[in-house]
C-alpha cells in the first residue's frame, strides 16, 4: 500500500514539474538560437553596406602648388541621386527591422503572459464548476442549459452524431471518450485508494467492541468476494466477446465462398445454354443421319 501511494503521490506532484523543466528548457533554446541568427544577419548587413559605401565614393587629395583640393571620384549627379535613394532605403528598412524585433519581443512577453492567464482562467472555471456541483438548482440550470445549447447546435449542423459521421471523426471521437474514461477510472482508483491507506492507518476514536469487530472484518471479506465476482464477470464477458468476432468472421468467409461458387455455377448453365455454331449443327445433322435438312 505504502509503495503504491508513493509512486501515485511521485505521478501528481514530481512528473508535471519535470514536464515544466523540460519545456522552460526548450523555449529556451529556441529564443537563443533567434538572438544568435538576429546578430549574424546584422554583422552581414553592416559589412555589406561599408563595401558599398567604399566602393562608390573614394576621396582623392590632389595637391597643386600652394592649394589642397579634396576630390570625389566617380561619383556624378546621378551616383549622387542614387546615394541619397540608397541612404532613404536603408533607413526605412532599418525602421521596419527594428518595429519586427520590437514585434517579436512582444510577441514572446505575450506567449508568456497568454500561459499565465490561461492557467488562472483554468483554475477560476474549475473553481466554479466546483461551486455550481454543489449547489443542486445551479447544476440542474446548468444543464438544462447546455441541452437546449446542444439542440441548437444540431439543428444547424454544428454538432453531428456518431451515424452522421465519417470513418475517421468516427475514430478521433471515440478515442477521446477512451482517454476520458480512462482519465476518470484512474482518478476514481486514486481516491480508493487513498481512502483505504487512511482508514486503515487511522485509529478508532473509541475501542470497538467484539461484535463490530466481527461485522468489519465480514463486510471486508464481502468487499473481497465482490471485487473477485465482478473480476470473474469481465473475464466471461470478454471471452464471449472474442468468440463471437471470431464466428462473425467464419460466417463472412463461408458467405464469400457460397457466393464464389454460386457465380460459377451459373458462368457454367449460361455456357450450356447459348446456341451452338452453324458448324456444330451440320456435325450433329450428319450423324443422325437427316440428309434432307441438309439440302
């Protein structure tokens, strides 16, 4: 018992925290391997414009006796239009990066803030179904409410039923109400569990005496016989259940074989049946011996 309601106490409380760990550590990565791309293009980008700019403009000093005279070669009026175009676009595209990175930032600060707040709408919307479960007339509103909220829905095709679906709905909705009942029958064994572990751990407020010390231990055997019946009952149940898939299949195959054969048959009736050759007709002709069809 005690090793059982360790590691259902590890389950609820250590597995989710490592799940946490394990994606903080992931987002991680991902958001450091952003900022190192960001960076590189950005060394890429200055490097390329300081080739440029060094390429169209080169300052030449020529000295004449007395004068120093600073001239700019190859460059014209139209390099010089071209510089000032070049100059605008590299600024409106630098003002878009920055307004993507700030878009980005926010972007990341939002996800964060998104996880919170879903979380703390999780908790207030299980805090109030906990609330309406409680109270009878709020519960019985409330699903009176969501009945009509269903009808609706299936009058304008929103919602289907199961007949109305196709094969693959048909299997997505079935495995989620698996995953469902499963996550119900373990919370259910949960709760037994502890349950047992803290009465059996829990001493008697007052000492119990011979009688009901007898009709414990008879309701706990009873409790035993139970769970072993209904043990017993599934087995049987699944059984039959194999057997009958098993002679659903056995009768699929005959039937496919009745019907095989029951083509053939007739492929071989229909053959007998045609008219024979005018070749045929004359060889039966001749040996019965009418001559005179013949003529």
């Amino acid at each position: 018992m005690n090793e059982d309601n360790v590691s259902d106490k590890w389950k609820l409380n250590v597995l989710p925290k490592l799940k946490r760990m394990k994606e903080e550590a992931y987002e991680n990565r991902l958001k450091m391997k952003e900022t190192k791309k960001l960076e590189s293009k950005q060394k890429r980008k200055k490097n390329a414009i300081e080739l440029k700019s060094s390429s169209v403009i080169k300052i030449r000093l020529k000295e004449n006796k007395n004068k120093k005279k600073c001239v700019i070669t190859k460059v014209d009026e139209k390099s010089s239009d071209t510089k000032n175009t070049n100059e605008a676009t590299n600024n409106k595209k630098g003002e878009e990066k920055k307004k993507k990175k700030a878009n980005k930032r926010g972007q990341n600060m939002t996800q964060a803030m998104i996880d919170a707040q879903r979380q703390k709408w999780k908790e207030k919307k299980r805090k109030y179904r906990e609330r309406v479960a409680a109270d009878l007339e709020r519960s019985e509103k409330a699903k009176s409410y969501e009945r009509e909220r269903n009808k609706k829905r299936k009058e304008k095709g929103q919602l289907k039923n199961i007949g109305d679906m196709e094969n693959r709905e048909k299997n997505k909705q079935r495995k989620k109400w698996r995953e469902a009942s499963n996550r119900y029958y373990q919370k259910k064994k949960l709760s037994g569990r502890t349950e047992k572990f803290i009465n059996d751990n829990t001493p008697p407020s007052s000492p119990l005496s011979l009688e009901e010390n007898i009709n414990y231990r008879i309701v706990e055997i009873s409790s035993r016989r139970q769970q072993a019946g209904r043990r017993r009952q599934k087995q049987n149940t699944e059984r039959k259940r194999q057997e009958v898939l098993a002679l659903k299949k056995k009768l699929y195959l005959t039937n496919m074989k009745m019907e095989k054969w029951k083509r053939k048959y007739h492929r071989v009736v229909n053959t007998r049946k045609t008219s024979p050759s005018s070749r045929k007709e004359v060889d039966n002709l001749i040996k019965q011996g009418d001559t005179e069809n013949l003529s």
